[in-house]
C-alpha cells in the first residue's frame, strides 16, 4: 500500500507565490489593466476594444501590479492582500481559484507549490 503524503500549506510561501504573481505574471498584469479601465471611476484610461488580449495594457503595467489593485480586481482590499502575502492570514478557496485562474495557473500545482509535506505517524 502506498503511503500518502499529508500537506500542510504554507501561508508564508503562499504569500510569496502572490507577491511573485503581482511582479511577474503578464496575464495578472492585463486583467488588473483592464479591470481598472472598466471599473474604476477616477482612471482616465479608454476601456480597450481588445480586454486581456491587448499588449498595450502590459506597457501600462511595468512595474508590479499594486496591492490595492490587485485587491480591488478580488472584492478585498490592501490590507487583505498585504496579510496574505505576510503569512499572517490565507486566501480562502475562491480567491486562490481566482488567481490561478486569471494567471493560467494549474491551481494543485499552486497549492502544491505552497506546502510543507507532514510525516505521517
């Protein structure tokens, strides 16, 4: 019989992951990018005929995308986002399907990626 290993996520990795998100990801960058233009009343940015296919919202987005937008695009706010990525609180299911789904991620590699494995006893 196969012994199965028991996972334990690791909030303080997990919160690394996102932050690596913020700074990285392209297609986290374009959906903030077009979140904004449609969304947010105090932009002066046309919404793009093109959504999250244009490469033009990625050139707005050099640097990271910001803690408040990235909250904003999720329903919660800066501080939601800073506390993840601290490791002081977790993202809960939807906003872990939400991020691996935005950033084409497969969401068990995600997880996966932010575990400790527990030894059985």
């Amino acid at each position: 019989m196969e012994i199965v290993k028991i996972l334990s996520i690791d909030y303080e990795k997990m919160g690394e992951a996102i932050a690596a998100l913020r700074k990285t990801n392209v297609k986290l960058k374009k959906y903030v990018c077009f979140f904004k233009q449609i969304y947010d009343a105090d932009t002066d940015l046309e919404p793009c005929e093109k959504g999250i296919q244009c490469d033009g919202c990625t050139d707005m987005l050099e640097a990271s995308v910001s803690q408040e937008d990235l909250g904003r695009a999720l329903g919660e706010s800066k501080n939601v986002v800073a506390s993840w990525e601290t490791g002081r609180t977790s993202p809960d299911m939807q906003h872990i399907l939400a991020l691996c789904t935005i950033c084409d991620l497969d969401m068990g590699e995600f997880i996966r990626a932010s575990s400790l494995a527990l030894n059985p006893e």
